[in-house]
C-alpha cells in the first residue's frame, strides 16, 4: 500500500473517530461519567496525533485504535449497562445482563497488535515466544490497571451513580474477573490470528 493511500486512510479512521466522538457528547446519559470513560481514548488520540510525523504505525494499529476507540465512545454515550443494541440481545436471549461491558473488554485484546508493533519497534524482541509472552503480559497489566482506576473511582465517589455507570458490574460479584478473563481471551487470540498480517505490513513499513 502506498504512503499516500495510507495517509488517506488514516484520515479516514480519524473522521470516522471524530464524528463518532462528536455524536457521543451530545446529549449522555451523563457528563460525568460520559467524561470518566471517553478520557483514556481522547488522551491516546492526541499523543497519536501530535507523534504522527515522528512514529506511524502499521494502518491495521490505527484500525484497531479507532474501534477501540468507538467502542469506548458508545458505551460512554449510553453507559456500558445500556446499550441499546445488547439491551435488545439480553431481551431476546433472556440474559441476565447486558453485555456490551464484557463484548468491549473483549475487543481489548486487539491492543496485543498495537503492543506488539511498539515491542518490535522499539525494543529486541522481535519475533518468538517471549514477544508473544511480553505482549500479552503488557495487555493484561493495562486491563488490571484500568479494573483498578475503576475500583478507585468507586471510592472517591463514595459509590455515586457515576461510579456505578464507570464500573459497569450490573450486580455481578466476580465481574472485574470476567472482564480480565476475556481480556487474555481476546488477546489471544487476536495474537493467534492476526500476527502474520501484522508482521506483512510491517515488513511493507520497514521498507519505505
């Protein structure tokens, strides 16, 4: 793929993210919690943006950045609870929750190939089991991290309706297990699946 043909692209994802981000803000559930779970993308978007020139990444990381991306903007805009879509899916399949929260920390396990892609980059590794073990250990460490930003806020806010929006347990004791558990899950594998196509275009970006 061509360095221009790229860059549009990345545009693209960028729009797409924006538009998105801009639909989410208007009208919440709630500013507050609205603020709490859109923070950790609108911070790696800016560092994104403003290291562009500096260090591009593959467009399959810049793809996974903006559906990661979107998937926190939605559940920000409805809470993680009340997504319409999984509302319908818990109705329609008798569910006992909705399940947007544990489908979003699903999807987490895509940030294994923007972990891999920096690991490659920037230090030794380069390919084998200990990238492998490394990666999914950097994916695991940041999905603990953000269980425990979650359990803080929860505190500080003395458990508010804000923070029961931001931790998203819907009455389940053993929800911060389940989301850490299909965090390994989806990082797996994502590792499994997707790892020779990432090592494809990063040979395509090493080449230019």
């Amino acid at each position: 793929m061509g360095k221009d043909k790229s860059i549009t692209i990345h545009i693209l994802l960028l729009s797409l993210v924006t538009s998105v981000f801009i639909w989410s803000v208007i009208k919440p559930e709630g500013y507050l919690i609205w603020t709490m779970e859109v923070l950790p993308s609108v911070v790696v978007l800016v560092i994104l943006i403003a290291s562009y020139n500096k260090f591009r990444f593959t467009t399959l990381s810049y793809f996974i950045i903006a559906v990661l991306s979107i998937t926190m903007f939605i559940g920000a805009h409805y809470t993680y609870s009340k997504v319409p879509l999984f509302n319908w899916i818990q109705d329609y399949f008798d569910l006992k929750r909705n399940h947007y929260d544990r489908f979003g920390h699903f999807l987490k396990g895509l940030l294994t190939i923007v972990i891999r892609e920096i690991l490659i980059r920037k230090t030794p590794l380069t390919k084998g089991p200990w990238l492998f073990a490394v990666t999914l250990s950097f994916a695991l460490a940041i999905g603990a991290l953000y269980e425990i930003i979650e359990w803080l806020a929860s505190i500080i806010s003395k458990g508010g309706k804000a923070s029961k929006d931001f931790l998203g347990t819907q009455g389940d004791f053993w929800d911060a297990q389940w989301d850490m558990s299909l965090t390994l899950a989806g990082s797996i594998i994502v590792l499994l699946t997707l790892s020779k196509l990432h090592n494809k275009l990063l040979r395509r970006l090493f080449k230019r």
